[in-house]
C-alpha cells in the first residue's frame, strides 16, 4: 500500500500528464483552425479575382484581326459554342485579354449585354 507522500506525487504526476496532453491537443486544433483559415482566406481572394477579372474566350485561329473577346463564363453565338468547347478560342483572364493587340480588343458587346 502507498503512503499519502507517494499518492500525491503520482496525482501531481497524473494531472500534470493529463494537462500537458491537453495542451497537445488544443496546440494541434489551434494550429489545424489556423491552416483552415488560411485557407478560406485564399479562397475568397481568388473568388474575389474571378469575379473582378473573369476568364474570358480570345480568338485564337487565323483570319481577321481580333477586336473583341467574349465571356468565358456566358458566350455569345459568335464563338460557336460546340458541346461545352469553343473550337478556335483559348481561355484567359480578361486583363490578359484587355493588354493583347496592343490594348485594342474590348468585351463583345453581346457577351456582356
């Protein structure tokens, strides 16, 4: 049997053991919570960016000079559209598109009508 001296030593060793796993724990939810919020911060800035520079469709095969691109998202007939690809169009993001032909192309009027 143990004396009071040895039981309040293994107490004091029990809760302290139990305290510091504790802490373990709230450190790794602490740092788990961090990193998700990390992550939600990115997400709305590159939602933020898609909404104030969308992706748009720029003509990429030969022929006329291109004066106008068309929404990514939305396409107008123009870029006949053809089962969930626009043949002839590469995607990009509209400030890309805006600095092509040196600074000339402009949003398709019925794109964005």
């Amino acid at each position: 049997m143990m004396d009071s001296y040895h039981l309040k030593h293994l107490r004091a060793r029990l809760i302290d053991n139990y305290l510091t796993e504790q802490k373990r724990q709230r450190d790794e939810f602490d740092a788990k919570l961090e990193d998700l919020n990390q992550k939600i911060i990115e997400a709305e800035a590159a939602e933020n960016q898609a909404w104030q520079d969308p992706d748009v469709l720029v003509r990429s095969s030969v022929g006329v000079p291109r004066k106008v691109y068309h929404r990514a998202s939305d396409p107008c007939g123009r870029t006949k559209y053809d089962g969930g690809r626009q043949q002839g169009f590469s995607t990009m993001r509209e400030s890309a598109a805006k600095q092509l032909e040196g600074g000339t192309l402009k949003r398709c009027s019925a794109c964005w009508a």
